[in-house]
C-alpha cells in the first residue's frame, strides 16, 4: 500500500516538478490553515519554501470544518487549528501521527473600537461606557470567544452584558462586525489590530483567561511525506516564531 | 431546538408576506413595460442569484451600520443600526429572495398576453380592475411558485444572516447558522438531525413545485 503511494507520488511529483536534479528531492505539503491565521501562515509558507525547496499549499477555512474534512479524508497534511480541543480530538480519533501535536502560537485576546479614546488602557468602559453593542466570536466554537466570556466572568459582567453581546461565527467576524461600527466594542484578537493606528484597544491580561493555545498536528497522511515533517520543524524554528511574534502571537 | 425552528419560520413567513406585496406591481412592470431599459432593473432583482450570499450580506452590513446614510433617518429615532436585528434579517431576507419572488410571477403576468386585457377593456374594465380580475386570477400559479420559492429560499438562507445576524437567540439565531455552528463545535449528531429537517423539507418543497408545474401544465390548451 505504501509503496504504491510512494510510486504514485513519484509519478505525480515528476509530471508536475520540472526536471532538473536539484528538485529532484522537493516534495510538496498540504495545510489546513485556521482562518485566523492565514497572514503570518503565508508568510512563514514562503520562507519555509525559499529555506527548503520544498512546496507548501495552503487551504484557509473554520477548524471545525477542517476536522469534519479530515475525518472523511481531505487530502491534509499538516493542520494549523486555531484552538487545542480541535487538534487533541483529531489525535483521539486517530487521524494524526502519534505523539506530533504541539502549541505553534498562543493568542491575545483585545478589546477594541474603532473609535478613538472609546476604550482605555484598563477596559473600563465595559464597566461604565456607554454602547449598544458587544461583539465577541462565538464562545461555543471559538477559543477568542470563549476567552471573552471567561473574562467578563473574572470581571463580574457576564449576566450584565449578557444583553448586549452580538457573537460572530469567527473571530474574523467578531472583527468585521467592531470594524463596520454595527459593533462599537468588540474582543477580537490582537493578531487582527496589531498595525491599526486608529482606534483604540485594551489587551486584555492573559490572567483574565485561560491561554488561547493555537494547536498544530502532523496528519496521517503527512507522515510520510518529507516535506511535511519538514514545515512542522520549520514552525517550531526560530524564523517562523518570530514572524508569529509579529503578528501579534506568544510564540511557544 | 424549537426556538430556533420557529424564528426561522417566522422570518421565512414574515419575508414571504411582505416580498409578495412588494414583488406583484415590480413583475407587473417589468411584464408590461415594452421599454428596453426595464431590462436594467430587470438585472438590478436578479442580481442576489449570481451574488454570493456572503457579499450581499457584507454590502448590507454596511447598509445597516451606523454609517450608511440610509441609517441616518432612523438614527433620529435612536435606532442606531438594524444589525442584529430581525428586522435587519427581514430586509436582508427580502432583498436576497427578490429574484425567487418575482421572476414567476412576472413570467406568469406576461404568458397571459395582450388579448385578454383588450377583451376587458372593451368589456369597459378600468386597467385596475382588470388587473384584479384577469391578471391576478391568471397568473395564480405564478405566485404560487413565488409564495413556496421565497419561503423555502428564506428557510435555506445562510451567509446573508452569518454577516448580519451577529447570531442573538431568538432575534437572529436562525436554522442554517445553528447547524453550521454545530459542525464547527464538532456536535454532528445534533447537526445531523437539523440537516436531515432542512432535506426533508427542501425534498417536499421541490416535489410540490414540480406537481403545480405539471398541473398548471396539463391545463392549459
């Protein structure tokens, strides 16, 4: 069976790599990419091919959908999620290879309003400000959103905003909802406002919250492919960290 | 469950309801009108059917926040958006199905032709009154077609109600953004059971569509 594949592999990797000896080793790697970080992925993608030769192809999308994919075998090699609970269920059911999955990046949850001076450096406005609407990503499905009401909670204010809480499916639309205004307030991840000059945000302490861990797996079916191993020790490196930091990320 | 099953079937109804009132005198028009140009409007109501839902539904978000100038009329009733609302949905429904509303019942407005209405006129019928009773009783299974089109188009209804719904229980929390919130938390037993709901339905509403067409069919000459 496996040899079949790597003859498979073989065939496909000559048809569609030019012929010349010095890729005659590149191969290429499928990820699965958590919405949320799709930037700071593709630039890491793009390092990681000028540093290795190798290919890397990048599928964007909602993590939950991404395991629904994987289990019903989505041609994946590596997965970025965008939670912990995520990758630790695909490794339950047996869709990785044992013993790879590792934090790549941990979030930082922001309070944020496009409006200047609206929130302060300490987040009272929550408390005392005067605003209609509160977005925040979906606390069910998404690690920013369950981060949000975490921290209303430690703050006293869950069952008082409770009314004023508008959820978006994602994070990326916890974000849209606040940029349009529709939202004057929203928790959003730092990632997300890192370079806006306007506005005005709170980074909201990470003792507030439990760690918004971003969780990354080898899949089964990258685990023989070479340059699958090699993106997920690329991620683990000093380069690809320190693009994460820049985008706003704890690198791990 | 039931909460949600309900909001969206009231949302469905609600749109229903009001996108026929708004769609019968638009098909009219566009039936009637021998002018080339109709055909831009004609465009303008088609337009949600090759438009992903998804930027119709960004557009509107930012039709309804608190910048659009069609919000201004309202902020001076304290209304600061109508995001996140059902009224919001509403708007947002109607526009997305408008194409599903009035497509039938214009194409059943023009199969009556003109004859019908030369015989009514010469029966001394005022043009109102003919259109109550010729071109509404004519044109039946047209709206027909418009009425289970737009309900069940509504009922399907996702990626306009993700961008503007801000998911609020009982407001905005409609069918299709509870499954896909299911399969997202990974709960796909209860997502399965509202996804086998919405087949079934979709199932019975083309069927009946199918049978109106082969009856309306048959009877004609």
């Amino acid at each position: 069976m496996t040899a079949r594949r790597a003859l498979l592999a073989g065939i496909f990797a000559s048809l569609a790599l030019p012929r010349s000896p010095a890729v005659a080793r590149a191969a290429e790697v499928r990820l699965a990419v958590a919405a949320n970080f799709t930037e700071p992925a593709r630039v890491i993608a793009a390092r990681f091919e000028v540093a290795t030769g190798h290919r890397a192809v990048l599928s964007h999308g909602a993590s939950g959908q991404f395991v629904a994919q994987i289990a019903n075998g989505a041609p994946f090699d590596v997965f970025l999620s965008a939670d912990a609970s995520r990758p630790i269920q695909t490794e339950a059911a047996g869709l990785s290879a044992p013993g790879t999955r590792f934090t790549y990046a941990t979030g930082r949850l922001v309070l944020w309003s496009r409006t200047p001076n609206l929130v302060d450096p300490r987040g009272r406005v929550l408390s005392t400000g005067r605003f209609e609407k509160l977005a925040i990503a979906d606390p069910k499905t998404a690690p920013y959103g369950s981060a949000a009401i975490e921290t209303l909670r430690r703050l006293g204010l869950e069952a008082r905003l409770a009314p004023r809480l508008v959820r978006g499916a994602s994070i990326t639309q916890a974000y849209q909802f606040t940029e349009t205004g529709a939202a004057e307030l929203g928790f959003v991840a730092l990632s997300q406002v890192i370079n806006h000059r306007r506005g005005s945000r709170w980074t909201v302490p990470a003792s507030l919250h439990s760690p918004i861990a971003q969780q990354a797996l080898l899949l089964k079916r990258g685990a023989d492919n070479p340059a699958a191993r090699a993106f997920i020790t690329f991620l683990k490196g000093p380069e690809a960290q320190a693009v994460i930091r820049r985008y706003g990320y704890e690198a791990s | 469950m039931a909460e949600v099953i309900w909001l969206t079937v009231k949302l469905a109804g609600v749109t229903t309801i009001l996108l026929l009132i708004l769609a019968t005198p638009l098909a009219w028009w566009l039936a009637r009108n021998r002018a080339w140009w109709k055909e831009v409007v004609g465009a303008v109501v088609a337009l949600p059917i090759v438009l992903p839902p998804t930027v119709l539904g960004f557009y509107l978000l930012l039709a309804l926040g608190p910048d659009s100038p069609l919000m201004r009329p309202l902020q001076a009733f304290g209304v600061r958006t109508l995001a996140f609302t059902f009224e919001g949905l509403v708007i947002g429904s109607i526009i997305y199905s408008l194409p599903f509303a009035v497509q039938p019942i214009r194409n059943a407005f023009q199969a009556i032709g003109d004859r019908p209405f030369e015989v009514a006129a010469t029966l001394r019928a005022s043009p109102l009154d003919a259109f109550f009773s010729v071109a509404l009783p004519l044109a039946r299974p047209g709206f027909l077609v418009a009425t289970i089109l737009t309900f069940a188009h509504t009922i399907g209804e996702f990626g306009v109600v993700l961008m503007i719904g801000g998911g609020i229980p009982g407001e905005t929390e409609v069918l299709s953004i509870e499954i896909y919130r299911l399969v997202e938390a990974l709960e796909w037993d209860r997502a399965h059971q509202l996804a086998g709901l919405l087949l079934v339905f979709a199932f019975a509403v083309m069927l009946s569509l199918l049978l109106i067409e082969r009856r309306t069919g048959r009877l004609r000459p």
